[in-house]
C-alpha cells in the first residue's frame, strides 16, 4: 500500500502519470545506474585502461543480473547511498571482471549521470504534452477569435475581449515554455563522471578522453568541468516545471471562476459522476483546474527546495544534494499530471458563448465607457472627456440605467459624437474588442502550430 500521493492506489493518477512513474520508479533508477556502471566500463575499454572482455562480462552482467533489492535496500541504509551496495553485486555477477566494475568513478558520478538519463526520458514525455497543448490552445483560439466575453482585471470587468484572446495569451506561454525547454536541455543533459573530487586524479593522464567516450555511450554531453557541487543545470530544470505548473495553474484558476454558477462561462468536460458531490447531486466541480492549482502550489515549493539545495559546502555536499532526491521525481510526476490534466480539460472544454454574451451586458453598457471616451476626446480634449463619462457612469449606476440612456442627455457627449445613435453604437461591447483578433492571429503566425480553422 502506498503511504504519499505518489505511490497511493487511490491518488496516484491524480497527482502523477503512469509513464512518468515508470521513469522514476526504483526498477528504473537501478537500471540506469546499471546503464551508466556499463557505458563506464565500455568507455574504459575503449581508451584502454580495462580489458575489453572485462568490459564485455560487466555489460553482461548488468543486463542479466537479478537484483537482491531487500540486500540492495538494507545496505543502502547501512551506507547512505545506493551505488557502492549495488557495486558489489554487480561485481558478483561480473565474476572475475567485477574488479574493474566502478573503476576511477564515484558515487556522485553514477548517480547523477542516472539522473541525467531520466531528466532526459521525462523531458522527452513533456515535449510531447506541451506541443500537444499548444496545439489544443492554437485550435480553439482560432474557433473562439470572434467570440466576445467580457475582459476583467481586479475581478472586475474592464473593456471587452475575445474568449480566443484568452486562449492566445494562454498559448503563447505554452510556447515560450516549448522554447526554454529546448533552451534548457543542452545544459543539463550532461555526464558526470570526475571521481572522488572532481579532479579525475584516480584516472590522471587520458582522464579527460575516457570522459568524452564515457558521456559519448550514453549520448550526453561532455562537461567542461566538473558540476558534482555546481546544481544550477539541475535547479535550473526543476524552475523551468514551476514556470509550466505556474501557466496551468493559471488557466485552471481562470476556468473555475469562469465555471463559477454566477459566471457560467464555461464547464470542464462532462464525464457521469466526475465531479459529483456526496450530498448535492448538483454538483459538477472543475476536478481538473482543481489538481492543475494544486500541482502548480507543490512543484513551486519544490523550486525553492532546489534553489536551497545549490548551495553547497566546498568538493562535495553533506546534505543539500539529497534535497534533489526528493524534489526531481515529485517535480517531474505533478508537472505531468497537470499537463495531462491540462490536455483533458482544455481539449473537451465547454464554451456557453450566451453566457458569455449575458455577462458582457451585465453593465448596461459601462464596460465600454472607456470607448465613448476615447471617440469624444479628439473634440472635448482627453480630461474634459473623462470626466464628462466619469460622471456619466456614476449616474447610470444610481439609477440603474443603460450608460447610452444617460449620454444621449448629455450635449457635450452627443455633439462629440454626431448624435444619439453613435452613442449608442459606442456602448456597444461588441463594437469595442480593441485588435484581439490580429493579435490572435499574429500570435499563432508566430507559433510552430499552426491548425486550420474548425
């Protein structure tokens, strides 16, 4: 039975994603340390400081070996880290080559080379999600471009937008994030492989050359120095799941005040009993936008874990890098899950445009004083102008009127205007969606994805 969300029969795949799991399970990290403990002894042979049969027996040896994980488990917290109790068996099962298993490399080396190996899997999984996402977004943008809803800052309604706008500013941080992670992949997928102190003195003369071919196995790439106490490249990736966590748990807070019964704008999609309460069969709780909130609160925390965990004492840490133990998997399972999350909600999202359209008249008209000012100021000057409106709107919400009803009494505003039916055509949200639709439009021009209208 499970004892966090991570593990849990019940919570697991609601805070983490299976394909995730899979990378950062204990079978996997043990198998990467396996991969790494044999692309070191290929490496070796390869540059001539072990036999190659050795090398050959200790691929071998990895591949076929059966793991006593209760021995593995009680030594590792005999030891306090995994890679010397494994080394043993390993060596065990390698037979006479198991002398060279290991040889000139160091517990850090090992494990954060695995690390590495699984920063690069999980990486793989989130491009995929996030073009994917951004393709959900890019397609609804454009089938919403010319819906118009009302627009708000500080919970309040301002002038009016578009639900495609929205959804375009959504995307396009989709698509910076799909940029840093390109950006960010070529400084952390990198091999650690520096011995005791970083120093490859176990190693000396031609050190650095079975550095390149040991990092060339594994298809990562070579470090300039040694980062065993240099966790930016590792911090810098566990930010970059805050930043995408942080987008979603945006857009969730904004579908579920929109899914809220005085908005009605939108609804998650309907799936029977999703959502349900145990005692209001009315109910449809946003389930989804709830976890993505929740996934954006806990990955955030983990930045911070990782931001503390840089700072290391001197060669070699006492403490801080086990900080990344912790807050590499459960990182990387919340992103996933968000994003999956994301992908379900987004994708099936129902859009109430008549609610949309209610709530933009909700008003009377005041959300697009801003419009009758801005078309009277050429004439009555900018301060005249608003303070004319100003006054106006005042007025309409003490009566409880249509902002036009109050203009159209107003013989400053009406001359500015060329009469009461102009005023009437500015108090129209529709008439006031500023250039929504070409930014929509610039936005997903500049994007790698590109759908065709549906």
């Amino acid at each position: 039975m499970g004892t966090t969300v991570f593990d849990s029969i019940l919570f697991r795949d609601m805070f983490g994603t299976s394909e995730m799991r899979a990378i950062f399970s204990d079978d996997a990290l043990i198998h990467r340390y396996l991969d790494v403990e044999s692309a070191l002894a290929r490496a070796q042979s390869r540059c001539g400081l072990i036999p190659g049969e050795a090398a050959q027996a200790i691929g071998h040896a990895a591949d076929t070996i059966q793991i006593d994980h209760d021995r593995l488990r009680r030594e590792t917290e005999n030891v306090g880290y995994p890679i010397l109790p494994l080394v043993h068996q390993l060596a065990e099962a390698a037979g006479e080559a198991g002398r060279y298993v290991h040889w000139g490399a160091t517990t850090q080396d090992i494990m954060d080379t695995a690390s590495v190996l699984q920063i690069r899997a999980a990486l793989g999984i989130l491009r995929r999600d996030l073009g994917e996402l951004r393709t959900i977004l890019a397609a609804k943008a454009i089938k919403y471009r010319d819906t118009p809803m009302a627009g708000r800052t500080h919970l309040q309604q301002a002038l009016p937008i578009t639900f495609g706008y929205k959804l375009a500013v959504w995307h396009s941080s989709v698509e910076r994030h799909i940029e840093r992670l390109e950006q960010v992949s070529p400084r952390v997928l990198v091999g650690q492989l520096s011995g005791a102190a970083g120093t490859l003195a176990s190693i000396g003369d031609g050190g650095l050359d079975m550095q390149r071919l040991f990092c060339e196995e594994l298809g990562l790439s070579q470090p300039t120095i040694t980062w065993h106490v240099a966790r930016d490249g590792f911090a810098e990736v566990v930010a970059l799941l805050g930043l995408i966590t942080g987008t979603l748990g945006k857009i969730a807070t904004n579908i579920m005040m929109m899914s809220a019964t005085e908005f009605g704008e939108v609804s998650e999609p309907f799936v029977p009993g999703r959502g349900a309460s145990s005692t209001m069969p009315q109910k449809r709780n946003p389930v989804a936008s709830e976890l993505m909130l929740a996934a954006a609160k806990a990955v955030r925390q983990q930045v911070a874990a990782m931001l503390d965990g840089m700072i290391h004492d001197f060669e070699r840490a006492t403490g801080p890098w086990h900080l990344e133990w912790l807050a590499l998997p459960e990182s990387f399972l919340l992103t996933a899950a968000s994003l999956a999350n994301a992908k379900f909600m987004l994708g099936g999202l129902v859009v109430h445009e008549d609610r949309m359209r209610h709530n933009l008249h909700l008003s009377h008209g005041l959300i697009v004083a801003e419009a009758v000012m801005m078309a009277a100021a050429p004439q009555l000057g900018r301060q005249r102008a608003h303070d004319i409106v100003y006054d106006a709107c005042r007025v309409a919400i003490d009566r409880g009127s249509g902002l036009a009803d109050v203009l159209v009494a107003v013989p400053e505003i009406v001359g500015a205007l060329g009469g009461a039916e102009m005023i009437r055509l500015r108090c129209d949200p529709g008439n006031y969606l500023g250039l929504s639709g070409a930014m929509i439009d610039r936005a997903l021009e500049a994007s790698a994805d590109k759908p065709a209208a549906s």
